[in-house]
C-alpha cells in the first residue's frame, strides 16, 4: 500500500483516470486509482523509464478508457503488482476465438497467459498487452481492509508494453448499464434442483410433488440437489381467479382440485425431505374482468384494456401498481416458506407490452425502461435480499442487480435443438455468469439421449451454471441417475474472459422451424432424433463452423480445492468434431510443463502430455472431460468417478509425509468411490488403510487405482509404500 494517497477511497469508483506517481529514487511507478495503488511498477533503479503520465493515457472519455504504456533503456524486467479487491478475476480481455477454450476462473487465482485482471466490485478491467510476460503468483495473496495483490514480471524495452485501465467496464463499455456492484451483486452461491414443467407441465398435484420430493430426497440429496421448483399449474386461473382479488390473493390460490391443502401443503411436503421449497410466478395478468376490478393497475388504449402479444393486461408498473399488486406477491410467496423464486415472462412485460406502449404512443422510450426496472426492483424488495431470485427468460439488462440468476435461452427441452440451445447460449453469455448474475441455460431433461444429458449436464456442473433438472421419475433410469450424481453439484466457477458480444451466430441457434415447439400446456416435448444435415441446418452457418474447435466446442476450467490445483478441458460437439491436436496454452496451461491426463467419462488415464494435446473426433452431441495435473515426484490424485471436476467435490484434502499419501474423503455411505493415482518408483508396492470405509488398491498400468466403500459420511485413507 502506498503512503501517500490523496484521494478517499469512495464507495462509488470514480469515472477517472489513475495518478501516476514516479519516485525516481525507488525505481517505483504507481498509478491510483480511487485511493488505492492498482498498479506498482518496479524497475532496477538508474532504469530510463518511459511512461505516460495520469490524464495523457486517457484515450477516450466515454466510454472511459485509459492507456499506461511502459518503455525501458536498458532493457530490464519489471515486477509489476495489482492491488485489486480480494476477489477479484483473473480474465481475459476477449471472447475465445480460432480455436481457444472458453475460459472459466475461480476468484483469486491467476491462469498461465491470461492478460486481464477484473475487479467485480468495482467493475474495474485491467489488462496488459506488448511484451512477454509471466505470472510470479499463483493466487492473490491477502493484504489489509479486504485487499489483495498479484504480480507479473514482463521484459521491458523500448518496444512498449502497455496497460489498460477500463473504469466502469461492464456498465459503461459492455452496456449493461444498471450495473453497480458495489450496491448489490448477486449470490455466488451454486444451485441444484428439479423443476415440474418439463416433467408435467401444468398436470401437477400434491401426490406428484410428494412423491419427487422423497424420490429426491432418497437419491440425489446427499449428490448436492438442494431445490424442488413448483412450476406453472398448481394457481387457481384465471389469474387472479377471482377479479375483486390482488394479484398476491391470485398468486397464493392453489388450484383446489390439484392442491387441496394450498401453498402449505407444497412447503412442508419438500422440507419434510430435506430440501428447499422453490416457487414460479410470472408478469401476466388473464382474468378479463380485472380491469374493471383494478383500472389504475393496467395500460388501457381506446377505451380498451391493453395485451400484448405474448402476454395478457399490462401492469403500469407506476409506484401505486407496483405497492399495490406487485410486491405483495413476493412479500406473500417469501412468507410462505420460499426460499427461491423464479419470475416468468418479464421478457414479455418489457418486449411485447411496454414496448408496445411505446409504439402507441403511451408512454416514452425512456418511460417504458424505467418503468421495466421498477417492477424488477419492486419484486426483489418483496423477497427481501435473503430469497434466490432467478429472472426468466433472455437476457436482460435490466435484472443485473436485482436477480441473482437469469435465464439467457428460450426454453429447454429434450430435443437436439433444444440442447444445442443449452450448449451455445452457455457459451456466448459466458462473460455475464457470476459478474451480473448466475446464468441459467433452463432446466435440463436427461430423457434425451444418454450422450446429450451427458454434455449439457458437464458443461452446467464444471461452469457453475444453474443446475436444474426437470423429467418425470419413469425418465430417471440407472444410466441416466449415474450421469446426474457424477455432475452434481455444480461449482462456482466464474466467467473467465470477457468483452462485447458477437453476433456473428444465429440467436438461441434455432427456431420454431428447428425443434421448438411448446406442444401443449399439458403435453411435455419428447425427444426426436435429428440426421447431420438437420443439426447443421439447426446450427446455422458460423465464420468458424469449420475450425478443428468451433466457438461453443471447447472450454477449459481451473480447479483449486483445499490446496490442490489442476485443470478439466471439455469438448462438447455442438457441431461434430474432428480428430486433431490443442496446444496446451489455449487451455491456458504452460505448454513447457508435463502434465498427466485423465479422461472422466472413459475414466481412463492417457498418459502425460506437453506442449499439446492429441483428441479423438466426437460425433454430434457427444463430449470429453479430461483432467490435467502436473506430473510431479510426489504421490498424487489425477482423477476420480465421483464428479466430472475430477475431483473438487469428495476430497476434503491431500497430503504427502514421509513419502505416504493421506486423503480425507467424503461420500455417500454405502456407495463406492474410485480414484486415479501417480504414485512414485516402478518398482515399489504401494498398500491402502482406510478408516470410515474400506480401500483396496490396484495397479493398472502405470497408474493405481483406489476404490473406496464408504461407511459413513468422512472417510481417511492412507496410501504407502510398502
């Protein structure tokens, strides 16, 4: 921390530029930026240092951009250290392109070759370009008052490296306007459930959310499922059934034929399993007669209560509405027991009524967005800060700071359109996930093919998306069971690069014409099989459709867990992949290192890897996990069959003494545990103790294989050399 800031630290990060301040005598550059050091610069004293002074890096005002560019005579090597939040995010300053992984990042970490440094709460983006560069930390290290530093070398010389400084990057560069962190950011929590609607549509009951709820309880509760997510069907319609009602009135009417006991009767049926009660409601209003009732609370044109298109009356959404009938509904449903509460058709509110408003003359442009925001606002100050807010459905500016998830696809179903869907749109809004809000790809139905469950799955748990399932129980077969618990639950991985979206692809990658099809309300879609030339019709053309990795094929995740660090690729074959070779540093892996490589899904270990990787052609819908440790002399894990994260679930840690590993485990008691091990010295025999369960080790090939029965919830294994 410098001793000489002249300016406060302000709660709101100021628009403008860093202070530079040389002490010629340190060999010390410094640039402060809202009272803070953000960037030191260390160079050998006597170093003839070129930089740019504060406001003439200032390329541009707005959006606010600011340039640092750094020569040196002599040439030397400068230590240059960031002082950023505690949690901030190593990222890259761009969207993956020609072959490179979608990068995910954990909070802290740094990755091999990754130029960019994101502040999330102060929506600061810094990042290097010019000259090589290395990272000197591993992970940010701690400083005072929630601080933390990270430093780079990189050589200098007359050829300049340059640093940007982008103050307000996500609100102001990236246009998401209503973006202030430093208010309010969302949970960064993970989050795993089941979802009705797919399963039943608006054919549910007590009967049916009983018996999923102990269904779930019994099989996937101790896997990391959390939530049961009550679905379009079980309110009274029309909404509110009776006119004179509120909205919060309609909304907490159950249908009495299905629901009997009410709201109550849905709560205590999924506590009494364990899990956390889940709620939908929507923005529509349909009973015809509550305009009359209520005829402040809607848009009216002509004398006429006003619908729109994909929606029915509108509220106004001016303060009286919102007081009146809109947060009631949120204060009633948190009341109730609900801990999670997902929002339907607010697209539909801001795109096919507001909007429409707009296009009659009703009210402004400006009137329609603030009055959109209102509404969000209003719904979230029901719920209070406490509840999960998922907001649905397609991106939208407007939820950032008010939900903690967003939906960012139309809906999901089991077909191929539907799970290219998932798999594409996870990839393109890959920069907002956990920065504005937790994406959500909508939930997933595992009664499509085995190979497609198993991407879309893989990609929701090792990105940290929101993880929702949603198939009748007669769809949860063995093999279908097994690909849930082995990705469940899902991380809290963050977006791991960033920038302007491309719109060089097909929105949501499909239409009507392709797939989608909301048969009935009460008809869930079934899977249908797709040929190659209906999935490529599907995908629509891409400038990259025939790269060896298309944008949407490959991704590349950090792992950090107690201690332990490595790295899972996946390829997921939203188009059929080639044969070919990725060079490690598009993984963002050292390619000078060696690494070991395991393949999840296979649960097979490849052998050790440098400076690329050799992958196997993937048919439509397919995928590959592979796990990348590096090769060390030390005995070690390199993979494992509980999760597909290989595995940053079960092992609580891993030790080495006196040439002996030690892991401490947790499982399933009853279930059995496989884990992939390098263990040192061709010629020893290597033993396993196990207290908590039982062990057995075996060698196949050059590597041991430890499987372990648990009887209870922890278990501790030893592995030595006999």
């Amino acid at each position: 921390m410098n001793n000489e800031n002249f300016h406060p630290i302000q709660k709101v990060p100021p628009i403008a530029h860093a202070l530079h301040h040389w002490d010629e005598t340190q060999g010390l550059l410094r640039y402060e930026y809202n009272g803070l050091d953000v960037i030191e610069i260390r160079v050998p004293v006597g170093t003839d240092l070129g930089f740019r002074h504060g406001s003439d890096g200032t390329m541009q005002s707005i959006q606010y951009f600011q340039q640092v560019y750094l020569s040196a005579e002599p040439a030397c090597k400068a230590k240059i250290t960031l002082r950023l939040h505690h949690d901030s995010l190593n990222m890259r300053p761009s969207r993956a392109r020609d072959d490179q992984a979608i990068l995910g990042t954990l909070p802290g970490l740094t990755s091999y070759g990754v130029n960019g440094m994101y502040d999330p709460q102060w929506d600061l983006m810094i990042d290097w370009h010019g000259r090589p560069w290395r990272w000197l930390d591993a992970e940010m290290a701690p400083e005072r008052d929630g601080y933390s530093t990270v430093s780079f070398e990189a050589d200098l010389s007359m050829s300049a490296l340059y640093i940007n400084l982008k103050p307000w990057y996500y609100a102001k560069h990236l246009g998401y306007s209503y973006h202030r962190p430093w208010e309010r950011r969302p949970a960064q929590k993970s989050a795993a459930g089941w979802c009705s609607w797919e399963a039943y549509r608006r054919d549910i009951s007590i009967e049916k959310i009983q018996t999923v709820a102990r269904f779930l309880e019994t099989e996937l509760k101790d896997y990391g499922l959390q939530y049961i997510q009550v679905d379009d069907g079980y309110q009274a319609m029309p909404l509110p059934v009776k006119a004179e009602m509120s909205m919060a009135e309609g909304w907490t009417t159950c249908d009495p034929a299905k629901f009997p006991g009410g709201h109550a009767s849905i709560v205590s049926a999924i506590e009494e399993a364990g899990l956390t009660p889940a709620i939908w409601v929507n923005a529509n209003i349909t009973n015809p007669d509550f305009p009359r009732e209520h005829p402040d609370a809607v848009f009216w044109h002509e004398s006429n209560p006003l619908k729109g298109e994909w929606i029915d009356f509108l509220y106004t959404c001016d303060e009286k509405t919102l007081a009146e009938q809109v947060e009631p509904i949120f204060v009633a449903l948190k009341n109730l027991g609900y801990k999670y509460i997902k929002i339907d058709a607010i697209r539909h509110l801001l795109f096919d009524g507001l909007h429409e408003c707009v296009r009659l003359g009703l009210i402004t442009n400006e009137d329609a967005s603030r009055r959109f925001r209102a509404f969000m606002e209003a719904s979230r100050r029901g719920m209070g800060d406490d509840v999960y807010y998922l907001a649905s459905w397609g991106e939208m500016h407007e939820v950032d700071g008010v939900a903690d998830a967003c939906r960012i696809s139309m809906d999901a179903n089991p077909t191929w359109a539907g799970v290219r869907m998932q798999l594409f749109e996870s990839a393109r809004w890959f920069h907002t996930h956990r920065v504005l809000f937790v994406n959500d790809p909508d939930h997933v139905c595992v009664r499509s093919k085995p190979e497609w469950a198993r991407s879309v799955l893989s990609l929701i748990s090792l990105s940290g998306e929101l993880y929702m399932l949603s198939d009748a129980l007669s769809a949860y077969t063995p093999e279908k069971m097994d690909i849930i618990r082995r990705t469940l639950p899902p991380l809290s991985t963050c977006a791991g690069e960033t920038g302007p979206l491309s719109v060089e692809y097909p929105a949501y990658t499909w239409t009507k014409l392709h797939g989608f099809a909301v048969q009935s309300h009460e008809t869930p879609v079934e899977m249908e099989n797709v040929t190659l030339e209906e999935a490529l019709n599907i995908a629509g053309w891409a400038p990259d459709r025939e790269n060896t990795h298309p944008f949407s094929t490959l991704w590349s995740f950090p792992m950090s867990h107690h201690g332990r660090r490595w790295r899972v690729m996946l390829r997921v074959a939203t188009t059929p992949l080639k044969a070919g070779t990725i060079g490690l540093k598009e993984l963002a892996l050292e390619p000078d290192k060696t690494y070991h490589a395991f393949d999840f899904w296979k649960q097979q270990y490849l052998g050790t890897v440098t400076g690329s990787f050799s992958c196997e052609a993937l048919e439509l819908g397919c995928c590959q996990a592979v796990a990348f440790h590096e090769v060390g002399e030390l005995p070690m894990v390199v993979g494992s069959d509980r999760h597909v994260s290989m595995d940053a679930v079960s092992i609580l840690s891993e030790e080495v003494a006196e040439g002996s590993l030690k892991l401490r485990l947790q499982g399933v008691p009853g279930k059995t545990l496989h884990y992939t091990l390098a263990l040192p010295g061709k010629n020893r025999g290597w033993s396993a103790a196990c207290s908590g369960g039982t062990a057995g080790l075996e060698k196949q090939g050059v590597v041991y294989v430890l499987e372990v029965t648990f009887d209870s919830v922890d278990a501790e294994v030893i592995v030595r050399a006999e």
